[in-house]
C-alpha cells in the first residue's frame, strides 16, 4: 500500500521530491477504452468528502479595471469533484488559474481577497512550491516536445536541487503513468516521442505529469473539449478514481459532464457565484432562477 | 439467364482546367504592363541566378583540380607555380568557427532575455535597436570600428605583432571577434522570432508543473526552438564565409597563415591568413595575384559552401533535419 513512498524513503530522500501516500498506491487498475468489467475500484463511489484543501475567501479579479470575478467565497474538499458550470467568459477560467495563481502572469489581472491551501495563504507560499501542490491540466492537450518519460519526469525532477537520475524516478513515472491509465497503452516505449501519442492519450499524459509529484488538487480546465467521446470517457472514469486523493476541480461547458463527474456545482454568471450546492441539488432543485434557466438550456 | 453488365464507364469526364478568360489584349495598358514585368522580373532573377551558377561551375570545373584544395598557396610569376588554395580554405573554416562561437551564446542569450524577459520594455527596444544598429552597419564600418578597438595597447596580446613591437590589431581573434558581429543578428532574429512563436500554453504547462522561468526555458523552449536557432547558425555561416571587408582589414589577407608566438593553437588564434573571399580578390584581376583561373576556382568553391548552406537553410526550416516529433 505504501511501496512508492517505502522505497525512497531512505536510499534517495536528497535527490527525490518527498512524495505523500495516497489510497491509489494499492495495485492500481488499468482504465482502458472499452473496457468495462466489474470492478469495486471503478464503481461510482459516494461522494466521502475529506479534508478541506481550498478556502476561497471574498476572492475579485479585475482585468484592467473590468471585474471578471466578484467576491467568490468557497471550499473545495478533497475526496470531491467541484464543477464550475457557466456561460462563456464569466470567469471559470478566471477563477480557476487563480487557485494556481496563474492570473499572475497577466500583467493586467489584479487580486482582492486570500485563498488558503491548508490554511497556508498560497501567496505567501513561493510559487513553484504551490504550483507543485495544486497542478492543473490544460483544455488543449500540450504535452512537451519530448519523450514521454521525459514529460512526466519533468515535474518530478528539478524540484530538487540535484538532477535525479533515471533509475530513481522510474517508479514514480511508471507510477504516475498507470494512475493516469496510460501505462498499459505506452509501456513498451517510454522514450517514444509524446506528441506521437493520439489527443486523448496526450491529454491523459498531461494528466500523469500532473499528478507525478502527487499534488493536494487538480485544477483541469475543460480536459474533454478537445477530445472524442471515447478518450471523454476514459477522463471522466479516471477523474472519479483521482477524486479520493485529490481535490479535483474542473472547468467544464458540457453540463452532461458535470453531471457525471461533479460531486459539487458552483454555477458563475457574469464573474459572480451564483449557486453551490450538491451536483443533485443543483440540477434538480436550483435555488435560483438563473441556476434553473441555465442548466434547462435556456441560455448559455 | 446472363447478367450483361454493359462494360461503359459512366462517370463524368473531369478536368481540371478553369473556364475561359478575357484575352489580355482587351485589358488596359497599364495592367498589361504590369502583368509583364511581373513576369519578366520573376524570370530575369532566375536568368541571373543560373547564370552565375552556371558560369561559374564551368569556370570552376575547367580550373579546379583535387590538388588545388590541398596545396598552400605560393608566390610565383607563372600560374601553374602558384600553389593552391588549402590556406585561405583552412582561413574560412576557422575564422567561421570563431565567429559562429562568440555570436552564438550573444545571439542566445540576447534573445532569451528579448522573448521571455524583455522588462522594462524601454530597455528591451534598445536592445532590439542596439542589434538592428548592428545588422545595420557596413561590414566595412565594422571592420573599421574593430582595426581600432585591437589596435589599442590593451589587446595587442590578441594579434599580430610586427617585428619592431607595432601593434597591427590583426589576427583571427581579432575578425572572429568582428565576424561574430555579422553573424549575431540573424541567429538572435531566427532564435527570438522561434521563442516568439511557441505558443504561451506550452510556457503555461510548465510553470502549472511548479517550474520557474528559466527552467522552462532551459528544458522546454530552447529543445523546441532547436531548429530555428539551427537555421540562425547556418544563415549567420554565410554571411561570414560571404564576408571580404572585415577579412582584408582585420586578418591581414595575408598568402599563408602566419602563427603569432609559440603556444599551440593560441599563435594561430593571434595569427594571420586570409579566406577564400579575399583569396578570390587577390586572383582577380583587380588584385595583386592576378591569377584569374585560381580565382574561379576558388570563387567556385565558396559558391559550393554557400549553396550547400542555403540547401540546408531550407531543409531545416522544412522541419526534416531536427523535427522534434
């Protein structure tokens, strides 16, 4: 249950980022197109919402004056899915990069209000360190011109000052490779160039590089809009599995998806948080009249 | 019962050709003109270019012999006495070697700091226009510029010495050094227009993945701008093999290379010699060799690297040299 932290613990604890123990360092289960036989580690799990990994308090960007996002308090759990449902440019996106604090690199993008990972504020944390503990995953699938062991190691070396040798950093790539449900469909070339890999298994290695060095949230932004119906499927399955190690937060259009995958909905309109509830809730029963016109289809 | 199958091919007839025109003769005076120097100019360069090529392949078959590149160069008054071209061939590569090694970590670097830096942005457009002002300046002027920086005390240790202790300012150093100059711009274009164009999501996944801005450089954009730094390279390789000015003044031009001290490698760095570029001039009938059938050796064997350069520009530029996929 343990054997990936096990094993680094002593021999190369200097040159190998500390990696935590998590419930899927049990023998995982590979997630393969097609494939659908019972099995207890894929049924739909309940929602068992763990610790609190984000507090968002009271959280405003501008961009150059114009409020994309207005005032945002929430929490998001580990053990959860939250969905941010919404209409095009109501600040999803916005709200999303700044959890990683991404936003930064707009020159024009100002900040009100703290956000709180582990009760750490994540702008007195260094921004290397947060972005290593809240990874995030692109709507284009944007793996690296390189082989696909040098994507996932990517994250994984560098963290520490002295560059780690393959030997050491295999198992945690394998690792992060099988959790991502690659592993079956690369195994026999690891070197192999990433960007000969099809979108939706591109979008599953980014997704390994982003969980290698075992991050506390998953920040994914629209991952299936590029993608086709099957590779959507295979995403959806394995953020179900992510879930109980991480806290996942995903930006999606497609309210199917949220449906599926969401244990929680934030709807936003027009930079504002408009409702937050259970998927169920939400869906059945919005409270407001926006949140209902919304997910009936009647705009957006 | 037979089944005939009538053995008819019932498709339509397709081609491939455009429905019919208005006659040029109907058109205005001014169109029509236009329409022919279009057309003459497109052909008259390609008229032009085939005809150096041509002219001096021939000229440079019926003169050059295996032998030629292989043997020094040597003062005689008749033309089969006068040696080959192995030093100003030698003096190419070398100098190209110097040039190309001081201006590709500038060029780089310089880029690097343009592409993903470049703050505050008034310092940025001195940069760019520092190096445009240096694209921009005469290779004369440069080589003017660069006989007065080495002739001054401080550097004479970088060139050639004459007997009495005068400073010349003339070695390879000292027109690698300038070389480098010619060389920079078009590398930092290629390499700055290269990271320009990498899109911001590939920065974006590597900064999500915890890493600071160098480490993004260093392990993403450069290995993706690997090929257009290649081309950078190549484009500056010819411009400095293609360069007679800073040679004539800052390498001395002279017939062998002429080593400066006695420690390996460095006498040569301080010493002098001569390109094939100036190798030409000298054979030509304008200079002081005058040795016309050398010349067109000679000038053929630039022309060989050049196009040899130019025929590689394009195939990394195509992508099939250093294709990262």
């Amino acid at each position: 249950m343990h054997f990936v932290a096990d094993k680094f613990d002593g021999e190369y604890e200097h040159s190998v980022p500390p990696v935590r123990t998590i419930v899927l360092d049990r023998p995982p289960v590979p997630v393969a197109p097609g494939v659908r036989e019972r099995n207890p580690l894929r049924e739909p799990l309940p929602s068992t919402t763990g610790p609190e990994r984000l507090s968002l308090r009271e959280i405003s960007i501008d961009y150059g004056g114009v409020p994309a996002v207005k005032s945002v308090t929430m929490s998001i759990h580990q053990g959860e899915v939250l969905a941010l449902i919404g209409p095009s440019g109501c600040g999803k996106t916005t709200l999303l990069r700044t959890l990683n604090r991404l936003t930064e690199l707009t020159p024009s993008a100002a900040r009100a209000g703290e956000v709180l990972l582990d009760g750490d504020d994540i702008h007195q944390l260094p921004d290397t360190t947060l972005r290593a503990r809240v990874a995030m995953v692109f709507q284009q699938p944007n793996p690296f011109p390189m082989s696909i062991f040098d994507n996932v190691a990517f994250a994984l070396r560098e963290q520490s000052r002295k560059r780690p040798r393959r030997r050491e950093i295999e198992p945690l790539v394998i690792d992060a490779l099988r959790r991502a449900g690659l592993y079956e469909e690369v195994r026999d070339d690891l070197d192999r160039p990433a960007l000969r890999l099809s979108g939706g298994q591109q979008q599953r290695l980014c997704i390994a590089r982003a969980i290698a060095p075992r991050p506390e949230v998953l920040l994914m932004d629209e991952p299936c809009s590029a993608l086709d119906p099957i590779s959507t499927g295979v995403i959806e399955e394995l953020i179900g599995e992510l879930r109980r190690d991480l806290a996942v937060v995903i930006v999606t259009h497609n309210l199917a998806q949220a449906r599926r995958v969401a244990d929680k909905v934030a709807f936003m309109y027009l930079g504002d948080l408009v409702e937050y509830g259970t998927t169920a809730d939400v869906f059945s029963q919005p409270r407001a009249a926006r949140t209902r016109d919304y997910v009936r289809g009647a705009f957006g | 019962m037979s089944v005939y199958a009538p053995d008819l091919d019932t498709r339509p007839r397709l081609s491939s050709g455009r429905g019919r025109r208005s006659s040029p003769w109907t058109w205005r005076w001014g169109d029509r003109l236009v329409l022919l120097c279009a057309w003459a100019a497109g052909l008259g360069l390609c008229l032009i270019a085939a005809a150096i090529v041509l002219y001096m392949g021939y000229r440079g078959i019926e003169y050059l012999r295996p032998g030629l590149l292989f043997a020094r160069p040597a003062i005689s008054t008749s033309q089969s006495h006068t040696g080959g071209i192995l030093d100003p061939l030698i003096g190419t590569l070398l100098l190209t070697a110097i040039g190309i090694a001081l201006a590709f970590p500038l060029a780089v670097a310089s880029a690097i700091w343009i592409a993903e830096y470049g703050r505050p942005s008034w310092l940025a457009r001195i940069v760019e226009s520092s190096i445009e002002i240096v694209a921009g300046t005469p290779d004369i002027v440069l080589a003017l510029f660069g006989v007065a920086i080495f002739q001054l005390g401080i550097l004479a240790p970088l060139s050639f010495r004459a007997e009495g202790g005068g400073v010349y300012g003339r070695s390879f150093i000292a027109a690698g050094a300038m070389m480098s100059l010619i060389a920079l711009p078009p590398l930092f274009v290629a390499t700055r227009d290269g990271l320009r164009a990498v899109p911001t999501h590939m920065r974006e996944a590597a900064f999500a993945l915890g890493k600071t801005r160098i480490a993004t450089i260093r392990r993403v954009l450069l290995p993706s701008v690997r090929s257009n730094i290649a081309t950078g390279v190549t484009l500056g390789v010819s411009r400095i093999i293609g360069d007679t000015a800073i040679v004539v003044l800052l390498l001395g031009k002279t017939l062998h290379i002429e080593t400066q001290g006695s420690v390996p490698a460095i006498n040569l760095l301080r010493g002098t010699g001569s390109t094939l570029t100036s190798y030409v001039y000298d054979n030509s009938p304008a200079g002081e060799g005058a040795a016309p059938q050398k010349a067109y050796a000679a000038a053929f064997v630039l022309l060989l690297f050049v196009l040899a350069l130019n025929l590689l520009v394009d195939k990394i530029g195509s992508g099939s040299l250093t294709s990262s996929v």
